[in-house]
C-alpha cells in the first residue's frame, strides 16, 4: 500500500506569538522561530507509519508545499521514520489553502497512491481545507476529523469520527481517498534530537509544479482588504451560576456557557453499598451523555 | 634422625595420578572453554569508552583482593569473603607447593619450611571451612532477605564444603597410619588421626579409606574448576575483571552514548556496550543494589539486581541460541522499570565488584528515546526542552519573571562579574523553587558578593535531557551553555541546583580540562559564614533539625560537610541525621527525570524519606536541592503533614536568620 501525508510547518504557539504591523507576518516575540510540524499533520504521519508498520511492504511518503527555509515538518517526518519527502516549491504569490490543495493534487495526479492523510486543520490557518479540496480535485472519496483508524485493508478503511457528546460514528471508504486526521488519531512518538539531525544530513527532494490555478476549480482565498489589530477589551472568564447543581454546572462548562438553564429537580443525595452507588452514578452518567 | 618431610602421593597408584592430572587439566579446559565464549559473546557488544590501563587495572584487582573495596561496609559479609578466597588460595598454594616438589627437580619440601608450611595450609583450610559456614549460616540460617536462593549456590557451596573437609580428612587419613610427632603443626588432620586412631581404625582399613578418601577429594576439584565458569560460579574470575575495569570518569558523570551518529540501535542485547555485557557476568547476585534502591523500597517494578541479571540471562540466551538470532534487552526487561530509576546512584556507591548499574539503565532509556517509544509524560517533558529549553515546559520568556521586583543585576558589557549566580530551571519556575532563589539572592546581597543573573538567556543545563535518554538534546544544551559562557567570559558560576552543579561539574568537560570554576551554594554558605560576611541572630529556640543528603551534591559529588556546617552555625537548631544520610543517604525521588514522570507502584519514594525523616523526630527538614525541597515538599501535602514538617532550603534557613 502507498501512503501519502501532506504536511506543514507551524510556528510553535506556546511560545508568545506577535504581528509585526508593516507586514502582517506572524513571529515569535522576543525570541528566534520555533517552528514545530502541525500537531494534527503528525498525527496523521503516525497513523501512516502505524499502517505501515501493520504492513511492511508499506511506503509512506511526505509531502509539503513550503519554501526553502521552511522545511522543519519533511525532516522530522524523516526523522520519525518516513520513507521519502518531498518539497513542493510554491509561487509565492498564489499562497493560500487551495493553491496548496492544487499543487498537491496535481502532484498525486502524477503518482498514484492507496489513501491520502493530511491533518484536520493547521495550527496558523485553520481553513481546515486542503484535505477536502484534494480529494475534490482528484475525485476521490473523502473522511474528515477522523480519530481513529480501525482497520485499513483490501482497499477499504474503516475510520471513527467524534461527534457531539461522546459520540461516535463508524464510517467505511473505499480506497483510494483522502482522509484528515485530528490530533487525538494517534499518540505521537518521540523524535529525538539524534535522529533530527541524522534527517538533517539528508537532502530533501524538491518540485517544481509549473500550475496556474484555474480560477472556475477552485474557490478564491480572498486576499485581506486590511488587517485591524485587535481591540482592547475586558476579558470575561466564564463561570457557570453557582446555585446550579453540579451536573448543570459541567455541562455549562462544557457547553461554553450556553447552555439552557433547567430545572433543578436531578440533583439527590443517593445512601447505600458502593455497588449500588456506582450503578446510580454510572446511570446517571449516561443519562445525561457523559459517557 | 627423624626426616621432617612427607612422601607426596603416598598410597596413590598410577592410575590414581592418571585421573588427576587427566581430570584437572580437562577441568580447567572446560573452564577456559566457557570463559572464552562468553568473551566472544562480550566482544559482540557496542564498543565502549573504556581506556585499558594495565597498571591501573593491575592495581584495581590487587586492591580489591587484598579486600580494600567496598566489601567492609558489610562486616559479616566481608569477613565471610575475606576467609573464604584466602582460605581458597593458600590451598591452593599448597597443592602448587606439593606439585612443584614431586614433578620438578627442585627440593624443599622438608624442614622448618614444611612445619611452617603445613601449618600455615592447616590455618587455611580451616578458615576457608570458617567462611564457607558463615555463608551457609547467612543464607539458609539467617535467610537474608536480599540474597536469592538458587540452586546453582547452595551446588557451589556443597562442592567447596566438600572439597575442604575431604582435603582434611585426607590428611588425617595419612598421619594416623603413621603418626609422626612432627605433624602436630598440621593441628587438624594430627586431631582427626588421633581421633581415627581412638575409634579404633587399624592400619589396613585407614589406609584404604585414604585412597577412596583421595579420589573423591580429587574428582570434587576437578569438578569445581570445570564449573567455575558456568552461572553464579563465573563472578569468582569475571568480577575481578569488572573491578579492573572500574571507570574513571567522576561518579556524578553519565557515560556518552557509545552510538556512532549515523548508526541506529538494532533492537539486540548487543546494542548495549562489551563492558555492560561483562558486568553482567560479573554480577555476584549479592543484592546489595537492589536493598538501597529507592525505587524498590518504594514498592516500583525496578530491581537493578534483577536488570543486571537479565541482561546476564539474556547473553547465555544468545550463546545457546542457534539459529543467529540474538534476543533484545526488551525480550525480559520491561519499559516500565526502565522509568523507574531516580538515577541517585546508591546501586553504584554500593555494588561490591563496581557494576555501573544505572548507567546500563539509561543506556535502555536511551535506546527507547531512540525509537520513540516513551510515555506522553516523558515525550511533553523531553519536548519542552527541546522547544521551550525548560523541562517544565513554561515560555522561555518567563524565565525572568520571579525577579521583576527584585532588579537583578545583569551582564554589563565590558565589566566582568566575579560570580554568575545560576539560577536553573526551578529556580526560575517553580513557585516553591522560587523561594531559594529569592533567599540566595538577598544573602548575596547581604555578603556584598559581587554577582549578576544571566535572566533569559540561561536554559536547561541538559541534565533532565541526558538522564531521560535524550543524549543528543543534552549535546545541544551543553554546546549552547558553553558559547554563551564563553560570549560572557564567565570563569565562575554558584548555583543552588545539585543537578545543574554536577552537570556543570563533571559532564561540561568532556574529559578535558574544566573551563569555568562552578560551585555549589552550600560551598559558597559556608564560606561567607566562616568569613564572617554573614552574621547571624535569632531565637534560641531549640529546634531539631535534620538534613536531607542531595544525591546529586552527597552520593555522586561528595559533599556532606558544607551544607552541614550551614546547618550547624543556624542558631537554636540541633541537627539529628537520619538513619539513612551521607553516602547512604535515600533519595527523594526526584532525580533522572521522576519529578516530570509519573509515579507508579505502592508508595512514593519522597513519602518513604519524608516518613524517615519524621522519625527523627524533626520538624523542620533541611536540604540543599530545588528537586528535594519540592518532592518532600509534596510528600508533606500528600501525608497530610504540612504543618507538623516544614521542608526548606539551607539557604532560606540562612535568610531567615541572617543579621541585615
């Protein structure tokens, strides 16, 4: 099986964060970039190595469309373990989620391969785009927010996506299609500063794609008329009405403060064995779609 | 006159001397046999950092046999040893004696020197029989609980028993058939011959039972030395070696790891290096690193016995494999008591034959932090490093932030500091940490010590990096740490973190020469209060205090007496010691990464010191370690004790009572 995992470079946003004004480039403040491989993309290269290491005879390759300097996701994907990388040299001036959607689907276009993984949305933009736009492009079908592969063979792929509340659907596609990944897919192996630079000593492929986007393909990504900083306010931190009973109080919480206030009538104070206990609180639980 | 000599081999046929010599020599073939495979199976380890110096060696073994190691810091043990390889060897200098006169030219066995001899052989034997019995009394009678049972020993045991008190009984055997007066210097065979001769044995029946009495005592020697390469018995030769070997490099220092840059660990045993697969072999299975373990005591899967063992095992498994394959260290050795290791180094300080214990367990760590394949808590801690150069994981530009209000001085151009106070990663993040660094900063003031911070451009020293696996990030650090010192010019360095001390200390150098002085607070404490730049006032109170041993400043740099004498000029304090202090001190649990790691098994190491240490009867524990206040600190939380015990650095002992 071929796996392709598109990847990108991300500036670490645990780090404090700063516009510089003439620019509008994003930078770190006050110290040298760290960039880091977008949290979803590396869990959509460990779900392919996971495959991978279910089937030898497997190949995961990894492509980003990135410049130069701005390679830091192909050599740790190296580093953790990736068959191949590949540098896909973009136009400058066509930057944006669909003109990479293009280039990696002209790319995959060429070459053919079984099941396609990008992360479900990157940590700068967060378009959330690119994966749907290249299965569109190439016709294939496509899974999005998956997160959890349950099996991947004979040219299908049986995937859990979350939804709402804890639950969850089972979902089967046929191969070849596109898949994105959200961070909880799979729990990220360690890359040790050893084997970054071991990749670092690699040269990394690079393409040219001579594409023009065509403009009826593809929907615009609208250029910024002006960029407002943001306005100064008073932050409110959220906290649920303390006369709520606990259950209402998490679900606020989990609701972010919407939800409707109810009646107070399921809070009670339950005596008896633990076994009984648990069964009521386990009921309760589910009752109300903790679990 | 009465010739004072013996006639060697009386009463033995030829045949007699045919299976001797026949069986010792292919007892000793056997021997050799074995030890040369095992060294082809050592030789098929990694290459290791072991600078052979024969002299050194030499001097190693010899000190060691003569019993000046670590042995005496169990007496009985010791004792046991000492009477048992002597014993051994001057029988075995007898029996060489008695060779040399009977199959070479030369003449000596006579005279004064036979009398000297016998009885010396006698002495000997006898203690040789003492030793071996003080070690049935420990094991089977005693039972100590750290020494395994194993068959193999109690064979060993059997096999040395029976070979000494045959060896007397041969002799007896041979006087009572003649009882020549002179023989009473050989005080226990002339006592089992007189005693032969009261029961009443004629000639003919003594001198047949000498013969049987000779071939058993023959066939259990040549069976000794054909098993004395196999299992338990090999440590008589192998741990003489391991000892030779002993590393050089300073305690508190890690080894490299022994893996050129471009290769990857092949998942075999033999991605651990040849020294490690020797030390294995070398291991006497005396437990002694397994019975100050901290982790073991707190109830954890690990027991550096039992690695030391497996690694052991898993080389014979090799050796009888054979179909090629080789078996890996993760065969027997679980990941789990891998991340058990504090790495305080008490399984060093104490193993007998100076087995580097810990160091093979980083080494394994190293190996999973290679492939990946660590918990999430390790990987966010080994990330924050990478990303954040801080094991906590905070912004790098919160690193100044404790010390906003207290204006820090820092690096001026062109004006050189004489100290750089470094302030370490708890230091800067740890709110309970903090406090030190407060404390350190007003008694420096108070002692008009000209110093200055680095602020935001310190970062980990790499030490969490290093003893979590993480070899190459540690590199990164430490080549970082130097061109900043070396952009500053910075020649002189106190800290109050052990951890960053020891790695500033003895891993920044490489071998070579150190390029800045560093030192730790409770060395420069000291030095101000005995200076007289610290005067201190206060309650006379009287106040038991006791003082928690860093393992990073005690056990693996050796300092004790600094922070005691600290402790010692605070007024109205009495210091009592714990049970287990100095060298012998118990860890926190803190070290090799614990305090970023979670903890797993029965009890928590800091609740099992916290708990010793209230038993001195101390309200208020003294330490000098960012990690040790912290971990006691939450022992203290966890136990529900806060307010019976207060943990605190010696130097926020010495600001509370300092006169300003």
């Amino acid at each position: 099986m071929k796996l392709a995992v598109c990847v990108k470079e991300v500036l670490d946003s645990r780090l404090p964060l700063q516009v510089v004004p003439q620019t509008g480039e994003v930078t770190h403040l006050a110290s040298a970039r760290v960039t880091l491989i977008n949290p979803s993309d590396r869990a959509a290269l460990e779900v392919a190595l996971m495959l991978k290491d279910q089937n030898p005879d497997s190949r995961v390759e990894v492509f980003s469309v990135c410049a130069a300097g701005e390679d830091n996701a192909l050599y740790f994907a190296l580093a953790r373990g990736a068959d191949s990388v590949e540098r896909l040299a973009p136009d400058r001036h066509l930057a944006g989620p669909p003109y990479t959607a293009l280039l990696l689907a002209s790319r995959f276009a060429n070459e053919k391969f079984d099941l396609i993984c990008c992360g479900d949305e990157t940590l700068d933009n967060s378009s959330a785009m690119v994966g749907p736009l290249i299965a569109e492009l190439l016709d294939y079908p496509q899974l999005t927010g998956v997160t959890k592969v349950r099996e991947c063979s004979c040219g299908k792929l049986l995937a859990e996506r979350s939804l709402d509340r804890g639950h969850r659907e089972l979902i089967e596609m046929e191969l070849p299609g596109v898949v994105t990944f959200k961070i909880e897919a799979a729990e990220p192996r360690y890359v040790s500063v050893r084997r970054l630079e071991q990749a670092r000593r690699r040269e990394i492929a690079v393409r040219q794609l001579d594409i023009v986007p065509s403009k009826s393909r593809l929907p615009r990504w609208p250029d910024a008329e002006k960029k407002v900083p943001p306005r100064a306010r008073v932050k409110r931190k959220f906290t649920p009405d303390s006369n709520l009973p606990p259950a209402e109080r998490v679900k606020m919480i989990m609701a972010g403060g919407v939800a409707p206030q109810q009646s107070s009538q399921n809070s009670a104070i339950l005596e008896g064995d633990s076994e009984y206990l648990s069964e009521q609180l386990f009921r309760f639980l589910r009752h109300h779609e903790f679990i | 006159m009465e010739q004072i000599t013996r006639e060697i081999e009386w009463n033995v046929t030829l045949w007699m001397q045919v299976f001797l010599y026949v069986g010792a020599f292919a007892g000793v073939l056997i021997a050799g046999w074995r030890l040369s495979r095992r060294y082809h199976v050592w030789k098929l380890g990694r290459s290791a950092n072991v600078q052979v110096s024969i002299p050194r060696s030499l001097a190693n073994a010899i000190a060691w046999i003569l019993n000046r190691g670590k042995m005496p810091r169990d007496g009985f043990a010791s004792l046991m040893h000492l009477l048992i390889l002597w014993g051994f060897i001057i029988l075995f200098i007898g029996t060489t004696l008695v060779f040399l006169e009977r199959q070479t030219p030369l003449h000596f066995f006579y005279g004064p020197f036979y009398l000297v001899a016998s009885a010396v052989i006698d002495l000997g034997g006898l203690g040789f029989l003492i030793g071996l019995g003080m070690a049935v009394y420990r094991r089977y009678v005693q039972r100590q609980p750290r020494l395994k049972a194993s068959a193999w020993v109690g064979t060993l045991l059997g096999l040395m028993i029976a070979i000494g008190v045959t060896g007397f009984l041969l002799e007896g055997f041979r006087i009572s058939v003649t009882m020549p007066g002179f023989e009473k210097v050989s005080f226990v065979g002339y006592g089992l011959a007189l005693m032969f001769r009261a029961g009443g044995l004629a000639t003919e029946e003594l001198t047949r039972l000498h013969r049987a009495d000779w071939l058993l005592h023959a066939a259990l020697s040549i069976a000794f030395f054909g098993l004395a390469t196999v299992y338990f018995f090999r440590h008589i030769i192998v741990s003489v070696l391991s000892v030779a070997l002993r590393p050089t490099r300073a305690r508190g220092a890690l080894r490299p790891y022994e893996l050129s840059p471009e290769s990857n660990p092949s998942g075999s045993v033999f991605d651990m290096t040849w020294k490690d697969l020797l030390d294995a072999d070398a291991c006497t299975a005396c437990g002694r690193c397994t019975s100050v373990c901290p982790a073991t005591a707190a109830g954890k899967t690990l027991d550096p016995r039992g690695v030391v063992l497996k690694l052991s095992d898993l080389v014979s498994r090799h050796a009888s494999r054979r179909d090629g394959t080789t078996p890996s260290a993760f065969d027997t050795i679980t990941e789990r008591e891998l991340w058990d290791c504090t790495t305080c180094g008490a399984c060093v300080y104490e193993c007998p034959v100076d087995i580097e214990v810990f160091d093979k367990i980083i080494d394994l760590r190293r190996q999973l932090v290679d492939v990946g394949n660590i918990s999430p808590a390790a990987r966010g801690c080994l990330e924050g490093l990478e990303h954040r150069q801080n094991p906590w994981d905070y912004p790098p530009a919160q690193r100044a932030t404790w010390s906003e209000t207290l204006k820090l001085p820092g690096i001026v151009l062109g004006k050189k500091p004489e100290w750089i106070y470094w302030i370490g990663c708890a230091g800067a993040f740890e709110p309970s940490a903090q406090s030190i660094s407060r404390a350190m900063v007003e008694i420096l003031r108070q002692a008009k010590v000209d110093f200055v911070v680095l602020g935001s451009e310190e970062r980990c020293t790499g030490d969490p990096a290093r003893r979590m696996g993480d070899e190459g990030l540690f590199q990164r650090f430490r080549n970082k740490n130097l061109e900043t010192f070396r952009r500053h010019g910075i020649h002189k360095i106190v800290t109050h973190c052990p951890h960053c001390f020891n790695t500033f200390k003895n891993e920044y150098r490489d071998g070579g020469e150190p390029e800045f002085e560093v030192i730790h607070h409770s060395q420069l404490l000291s030095h101000l209060i005995s200076e007289g730049k610290i005067r201190l006032t206060g309650s006379t109170a009287d106040k038991q205090v006791t003082f928690h041993d860093p393992c990073y400043l005690g056990r693996h740099n050796g300092e004790f007496t600094a922070p005691r004498t600290v402790v010692d000029s605070l007024p109205g304090m009495k210091r009592v010691e714990m049970p287990r202090s100095r060298e012998k001190s118990f860890c926190c649990g803190g070290g090799g990464g614990q305090m970023w790691l979670e903890s797993r098994g029965q009890q928590r190491v800091e609740n099992v010191r916290l708990s010793e240490a209230r038993q001195t009867g101390a309200s208020l524990v003294a330490t000098a370690c960012p990690f040790c206040k912290v971990m006691l600190e939450t022992a203290s939380v966890t136990a529900g004790q806060q307010d019976q015990v207060k943990i605190k650095d010696i130097s926020e002992l010495l600001s509370e009572t300092m006169e300003r």
